[in-house]
C-alpha cells in the first residue's frame, strides 16, 4: 500500500511540475524575432538587452540606504562627483545635480587610484571619485574612495 501511496504521490508531482514548467515557459519572453512587423523600431531592443545588473546604481548620483546587521542598522551613503577640496583627513564631493557633502577619512578607509591601491593623500581636487561612507549622526565617515578615471 506506501509503495503505491509512494507511486501516485511522485507521478502527482511530476505532473505538477510539468505543469509549473510549461506555464514559466509560457510566459517567459522569446528572443526568436517575430515574422509580423511591430508598431516600434527594432533598434531599441539591443539597448534593452544590454542592460547590466547594478544599472540603477551605476546611474546614481547619490543616496542612502540603511542597511542591517545581527546587533544594529547602519546608514550608508554614496556619491559621485567630482573632488572640490581634500586635505586634513577630509574629502568634499559635488555631484552634477550640484549636491555637496564633506566626508572624513580614518585608518579603515580604502582609496583606489588607477584601478590600484592608494593613499588618500594621493586624492587632488579635480578627480572624478565615488564614494561609500558610514553615517553617524552628522558625521560621514569613509569607508572607499574609488577614482572614476578622466571625462
């Protein structure tokens, strides 16, 4: 009677499954290109397929999230923009959009230059950088500061 039970049961699920897997399919969208003319051009598709994990972001001027952890949540911030004055431990940033915000370096802050490890003396005025901070009440402290190479 189980190897029975155990049977119909399996044959039960596979159907299910089958069933599930058809209808992703289904509704999945094909790639194969369609003999009817559409009412769009066709060169939109391939930008639309080249389209990159992270795309959102990599767009973004700045922002903040808040992030969790086992005991605490912390406030993250980024930036991209432009260096308008660096020295004494601190680091001030203006995006495009004109927004502004003044970051301070400490012994865990990671500078990349070139595509390699730096220092943050080695920031100027004038880089072109993204950056990740912590925020502690007013306080941005960095955590990387990455060279976004020339215009």
């Amino acid at each position: 009677m189980r190897t029975r039970n155990a049977v119909i049961g399996g044959v039960a699920t596979v159907a299910t499954l089958s069933v599930i897997g058809i209808g992703i399919a289904e509704a999945a969208p094909t790639t194969t290109p369609s003999s009817t003319p559409s009412g769009s051009s066709t060169s939109a598709a391939p930008n639309h397929q080249k389209r990159h994990k992270g795309d959102l972001l990599g767009r973004a001027l700045h922002g903040q999230a808040t992030v969790g952890g086992a005991k605490k949540q912390r406030v993250i911030d980024f930036q991209r923009g432009t260096v308008t004055t660096v020295g004494d431990g601190k680091l001030t940033v203006k995006s495009v959009d004109g927004f502004t915000a003044t970051y301070t370096a400490d012994a865990k802050t990671r500078v990349r230059k070139d595509k390699e490890k730096s220092a943050f003396a080695d920031i100027r005025t004038g880089d072109r950088v993204r950056v990740i901070a912590v925020k502690d009440g007013s306080t941005l402290t960095l955590r990387s500061v990455g060279d976004r190479g020339p215009k």
